[in-house]
C-alpha cells in the first residue's frame, strides 16, 4: 500500500557542487530527505516507470536509515527495480559503472564525500543521471525548483528490508536486489591495467582508506587480486564516523600516510582515497606528488596501461586545476579543457568522446571507464606505470618536469568564514576586475582578470560566476572561489600556481617558489581584512 504523506517545502535543499550536503541533524528533519528525493522522483516522472535505479552510500551515519527511505519511495514511485549495494555500500566510482552496467535510469549516492561523519557531521544525497555521472546543471536546476513547490511525498507502506543479504526481494512489486558492491568494480578494474605486471613487481604499498567506504575494495584489489602484502591497506573497514577524523585525503588528514612515506624505510608507494572513494593522494617514497601534477604525469604515461594504449582523444582539467595537463595535452597533440569546479562538467565531454581523461586539483582524477573521479583508479594506474616503467615515484616527477616544466602549485582554504564577509570579499573583487589588467604587484604584472564562464563544448550550455582568475604574465595565477560543498559558514578557496619551465629551478619548496602569488593574492583580495583571518587553515 502506497502512503501519501502532506509536507511543506524546505528552501534550502539548493544541490551545490555535488549533491545536496547538509548537517545529519538537518536531514534529521521529519520529511527532509523524503522532500529532496521526492523532488529527484518528481524530475523523472516521465521515465521512472519500470526502471531500474541504483542506490548506495559511503557507509556514513544516516547511510541505512535513508537507504530505507529512498526504497519505499522508489517503489512508490514505480520503479522496476533497485540495485543496492550489500550493506548499502556502494562507492561514487562503483556506482556510477552500476549505473551504466544495469542500463539503469540513475542512481542515489549518499555520502558527504571528505566531510566528517557522524551524528552531529555531514549527511548528502546526489543523483546521478543514466551515464552514471552527477546530474547536470539543467537536471539539478529543476531539483532545486521542484523542492520549493513540493506539498506530497509518496512511499510504500513496508517495513525495512534486510541490506546485508545478497539477493532480491519484492517491496510493493517492485525488486531490491542487493548486491556485491566490490565484484564488478574490481573486474571493470582488471579490464584497464596490467595486473600481471603489477604483481610481478614486487612493489611494495600503503593505502590508507581512512575509515571510510574504499576499504572494502582496496582489500580485494590490492591484497587479494594483486598479492600486496596483508596490511597494505589502512582502516579498511568503513565505520559511520570514519574514526572521528574527516576522510579528507591530504597532507593535513592523512598525515600518519605522508610520514610513512617521508620516513626511512617506507614502501614505494603511498596513497589514500576519501569519504566515498572518489579522491585519490598519492604519495611515492619521499615525494609528494600534487594532484595537479598526478593528473599530467597519469595523462603522459597512459598508454602504458592497456585500457589506453590507442591513446587519449582529450584531457580535461577543472578551471582551478593547474596548466600542467594542458602541456601535456600539447605535446600529445590532443585537445585541453577548461571545466567549472565539479565532475558534472566532465560527463558531456566523456560521452562525446572529446576527452578520455579528466581532473581535479582537489584530488580527483579518472577516465571515460565511469562518469564520476575515481580514487582506486588512479592508484592501479600509479601502480601500472611504476611497474611498466621500473621507476619510481620520485623519478617519473623529476623526468616529467625536465620534459615539461613545473607547475608550482597550491590551495589555500580560509574554513567556516563568515559567509557576508566571504560574499563581500568575492563582490569586491569581482567590481575591481576590470581595472586589474596592467596593474603591477611587487615583480608580478597583471594580464588578465576575469570571472571564469563556460560554455559545454556538447551542449552549448553556460554556466558563469565559476571563480576568479587572476593571470600574471609568465603565467602565473591566482584563483578565488568559495566551496560549494561546505555544511556551515563560508569556505573560501584561493589556488596558486606558478610555472617554472623546464630548465629552472625544479626542485625547490613550493611555499617559497609561491610567496610572492601569496602576497600578491591578499593584495588583490582583501582576505585578511575581509576574514580576518592572517594563515589559511588548510593548505594542500
Ligand atoms: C570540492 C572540490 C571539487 C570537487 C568537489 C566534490 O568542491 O573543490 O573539485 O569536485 O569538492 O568532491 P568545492 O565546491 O567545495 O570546492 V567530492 O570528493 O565531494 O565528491
Ligand atoms: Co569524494
């Protein structure tokens, strides 16, 4: 029996860089998440009959409850089938190849990604479209209108179903099947790389799952499938608060990962994955490799791995994301993209067949294989060109740079501002930017100054308002933004980059190669007198 529920809209339920992220005590509301996912259902009401829809999270508090929720109102809502992964895990990269192996409609993935977990921490819920990526803009858009009229919410009338039984059972006609989350990523997995070659290696590794959903997968992949040695991963096993710490893979969070590494004796290769396995640091004995950097390094030397030796069509890289992977773009002869901030972007190029590799300065990277950034992924490819090569971390930086230059590169992030002093500092700067060209700070000139607006290569769609850069000449840059993934106050984003051609001086510390873009940058902005605020919280 179907239960229609009465209910007013919420007016904050506006989807932001991924998904709807809240409080657990927001989404802790009577109807809160039922308002949202009865939004999503009430988009697709046109197609929703009969179809299938993937369901799954990154095992975070709240993750059973909702998962409970979303299958009584699915099959409210007349879908045919719901393919959940068993204990309702599923990570982002595993459920967007669910998403496209099942030929289902989409998918909700519930996680609030890097953010803390836990009673008084982060909840989310994101829909991801049939190409298993993040919906659009013009499907988040209508979302977004659909939660501020909503007056009914529908669900069937059963109790909880049993998640951590593999199999399928009927909710009002409609089957939940619940399946392995770790068996059809990992084969995906051994479609695109030489796991022979990685295990005849003799590599040795840490990863670090933090706590949170990759653990399940890092163990059958890297210990089972690839023979690493019994400990290899780190806090594999998710826990609904991710230890207390946040699933955060940088060198502030995953900082017990970056000593290992720096220390005497440590493996020869490190790395960690976030939240719901979509991010990916990684770390060689005594090198650090920025994600910037990981992307163009990945990208020169994919064809080492055999799900890309035909080559790459494109590279794309988000705005913020340092040049590097455009040189490499160059030198391959492909095209370069310049995305706004989230993998939503890069789903039109993938499916158009105009880039095969995408990324993220924050630590995402990934392929045409699924629509979402993928963390393991990153890894096994690390792990293939370490094992083609016979190099090492370190060496495959120092040959890269010598061939292509160094992008110096930074993020700066000024946590919990205050959101009217961090909307007055971006207003400010975006008023002034017209008056920005020609202007000299320190031994820096201005070239460019703009507010950084796409236009979908695919589509034709716009999006504006997606960040300010500010361009030296040499190219050199700064770029602000705030987050749009943040629960609380203002977070805001400042991205330093400097090029150094090859030849120069490649090996130098990054703070001191970005000091003068750092100073340079709170001239520009403001953001001591605006925030406050004299150091940045987190620097990655
Ligand atoms: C951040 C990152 C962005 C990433 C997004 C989702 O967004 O900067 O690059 O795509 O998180 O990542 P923002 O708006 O806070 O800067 V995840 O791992 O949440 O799915
Ligand atoms: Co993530």
């Amino acid at each position: 029996m179907i239960r229609a529920v009465q209910t007013t809209p919420f007016t904050d339920q506006k989807p932001g860089t991924s998904g709807l992220r809240k409080k657990v005590r927001v989404f802790q509301q009577p109807s809160y998440a039922e308002n949202f996912i009865q939004s999503v259902f009430d988009v697709i009401e046109r197609e929703r009959a009969g179809a299938t829809l993937v369901i799954g999270g990154d095992g975070r508090f709240l993750n059973r409850e909702v998962i409970q929720i979303a299958i009584r109102m699915a099959a409210a809502a007349g879908f045919g089938r719901v393919v959940v992964g068993q204990g309702g895990i599923l990570s982002t990269p595993a459920a967007s190849h669910l998403i496209r192996k099942r030929g289902a409609l989409g998918g909700l993935i519930l996680s609030a990604s890097h953010n803390p977990g836990g009673p008084d921490e982060d909840f989310g819920i994101k829909y991801n479209v049939s190409n298993g990526g993040p919906a659009p803009e013009s499907v988040t858009d209508a979302i977004y209108a659909r939660t501020k009229a909503i007056d009914t919410w529908y669900a069937e009338d059963t109790a909880d179903i049993d998640l951590d039984t593999p199999g399928a059972v009927s909710v009002g006609g409609m089957t939940v099947e619940v399946v392995d989350p770790v068996a059809d990523y990992a084969d995906l997995m051994e479609t695109l790389f030489h796991f022979d070659a990685i295990r005849a290696a003799g590599l040795t590794m840490a990863f670090d799952a933090m706590s949170a959903v990759t653990g399940p997968y890092a163990t059958e992949i890297l210990e089972r499938r690839l023979g690493f040695a019994p400990g290899t991963v780190r806090n594999g096993t998710p826990l609904p608060d991710f230890g207390g710490h946040h699933p955060d893979p940088n060198l502030v969070h995953a900082r017990d990962l970056y000593e290992t590494m720096m220390a005497e004796g440590a493996p020869d290769f490190g790395a960690a994955s976030d939240g719901d396995g979509d991010r990916n640091l990684i770390i060689g004995r005594g090198r650090f490799v920025t994600p910037s950097d990981s992307l163009a390094m990945l990208a020169a030397n994919a064809h080492l791995a055999p799900g890309y030796a035909g080559g790459l069509k494109g590279i794309a890289r988000s705005m913020p994301t340092s040049a590097a992977a455009d040189r490499v773009a160059a030198e391959l002869g492909i095209p370069a993209y310049e995305t706004p901030t989230g993998w939503k972007f890069f789903g039109n190029l993938l499916d158009a067949g105009l880039a095969t590799i995408c990324g993220e300065e924050s630590a995402g990277t990934g392929s045409d294989h699924v629509r979402e950034k993928d963390g393991l992924w990153a890894v096994l490819l690390w792990l293939n060109i370490l094992a083609v090569t016979g190099k090492r971390v370190d060496q495959i930086a120092r040959d890269h740079w010598a061939r292509f230059g160094r992008n110096y590169y930074a993020r700066h992030d000024y946590e919990g501002v205050d959101s009217t002093a961090a909307d007055a500092l971006m207003q400010e700067l975006r008023g002034k930017l017209a008056t920005l060209r020609g202007k000299r700070i320190g031994t820096l000139t201005i070239a460019q100054a703009d507010d950084f607006a796409y236009t979908d290569p695919a589509d034709g769609s716009t999006s504006a308002n997606q960040g300010v850069r500010i361009i030296f000449e040499g190219g050199s840059r700064v770029v602000f933004r705030l987050s749009g993934t943040g629960t609380s106050g203002a977070t805001l984003r400042v991205y330093l980059e400097r090029y150094e051609p090859a030849g120069g001086d490649l090996d130098a510390d990054t703070g001191v190669m970005l000091a003068d873009i750092i100073a340079a940058a709170d001239d520009i902005a403001g953001i001591q007198r605006h925030t406050g605020r004299g150091e940045p919280d987190v620097v990655t």
